[in-house]
C-alpha cells in the first residue's frame, strides 16, 4: 500500500491559539489542559472503553498550520537558528507528510449527549489541531532509560525566569498565571532573537500577553483580553 487515506478521528481545544508559544515537546507544560472533542463518526463510547485504564496516550496529529513544504535539513531553534541537520533528525514540523506524534498524560473522560472528551494535559498541540489516531502509552516498551537524545538532550533544562506585573495578575486566574508560567519559562523565542528592546506577544486562551527579555528573563508587562 503506497498511499492511504486518513481523517481526523477527533480536535483538540486549548489555550494554545497560535504556533507561536506551543511547547516544543509535550509534556513541558504538564499543567496546561487541553479537551481532545471526538468527531461525529467516532461518538461511540465502545472506541474509548478501557481508555481510563491508562494514565498516559500517544496522540497521532496533524501539523495543519504549516504550508505543506518541507526541506532535507532544518534548522532548528535550539541550535541557533544556523545549524542544519537532517529532518528526519528532528521533530519539526515541516515534514514530508506533517504528521506529529505526542504523548499527554490522561486527566478524566467526559461523556455526554454530544459526545466524547477527553481531558488531556502537557499537550503540545495548538488549538483546533487534527487528531488522527489515539494508542494507549504502555511504560513497559515505550519508556527506554538508556535512550540518547542527541542535540536535544543538551538543551532539556533550557528554562527561564517568569516575572508579572501587577496588570497581568490581575487579569489572569491564579490557575492560568500558572499555566502561562510554565508556556513562557520555556522561552519561545528562536535562539537566535536576543534584542532586550524587542516586545513579543502571543495568544494565550482568549487573552493577548505581551513580554519582553532582559537578562535571560522574561517580564511579561501586559495582558490584555476578557477574563469574563
């Protein structure tokens, strides 16, 4: 079989409503939530039964968001924006057939007259992203201590300090401060973008965040949108 056919069994909602801030890796921002909503077709509670058994899925997605071209090498953020290597040495989005594959941690199934969901977190999806297939995480064959990393392995304890202003703790529920805490002590920049006068903004559920860095720390100076 050379080529198949395949639709998204299911979308996931979250605050994540551009690229721009979505983890590079799930599990990075373990307690942002996200609802995985079935699509009509796949609403029959049997195709989750024994799901809750689990603590942990592997999510099989879509990049939806990219244009559809891909290259031999990328170059990837972490390395500087400079460097390439191969793609199929890394995970980036621009892929010859822009699928991703994810594994979020299990938090509780809903079921409901309209359907099935799933409440997920860690994901490192953006909003409304394709799902097409759900497998269960088993730790037995797909945890691998010994596993090397590669370049990645070098950059996993990138992170950096978060500060608010008193605008944006008061804009945000102590619940999404901790959520927006953990998007940014990631650095969403590129490594390659280190202008201290440069002000970045991204989505974050229906608020706009603006920030800027100083000294290998983020000041997030304004929150704007509707907390109602």
């Amino acid at each position: 079989m050379d080529e198949i056919t395949i639709k998204p069994v299911a979308y996931i909602k979250n605050a994540y409503k551009e690229k721009f801030g979505v983890p590079r890796q799930s599990g990075l921002a373990p307690s942002v939530k996200s609802e995985i909503e079935f699509c009509d077709g796949f609403t029959d509670e049997n195709i989750i039964r024994g799901i809750d058994q689990y603590s942990h899925l592997w999510l099989v997605w879509g990049f939806s968001k990219n244009n559809g071209q891909w290259s031999p090498t990328v170059r990837p953020p972490r390395l500087g924006g400079n460097k390439r290597v191969g793609v199929f040495a890394t995970r980036s989005p621009f892929r010859p057939n822009g699928l991703g594959i994810s594994c979020v941690k299990l938090e509780s199934v809903k079921k409901s007259g309209n359907g099935i969901t799933l409440i997920v977190s860690g994901a490192d999806l953006s909003d409304n992203t394709p799902i097409y297939d759900i497998k269960p995480y088993l730790p037995y064959v797909d945890s691998i201590p010994e596993a090397v990393g590669g370049f990645s392995d070098e950059h996993k304890d990138d992170f950096i300090q978060v500060e608010f202003s008193e605008n944006a703790k008061g804009i945000l529920s102590d619940e999404q401060i901790k959520n927006l805490y953990e998007i940014l002590s990631l650095d969403p920049r590129p490594s390659y973008q280190d202008d201290e006068n440069r002000i970045y903004g991204l989505s974050f559920y229906e608020f706009q965040v603006k920030f800027r860095v100083e000294n290998q720390k983020i000041y997030v100076i304004e929150i704007t949108g509707d907390k109602n």
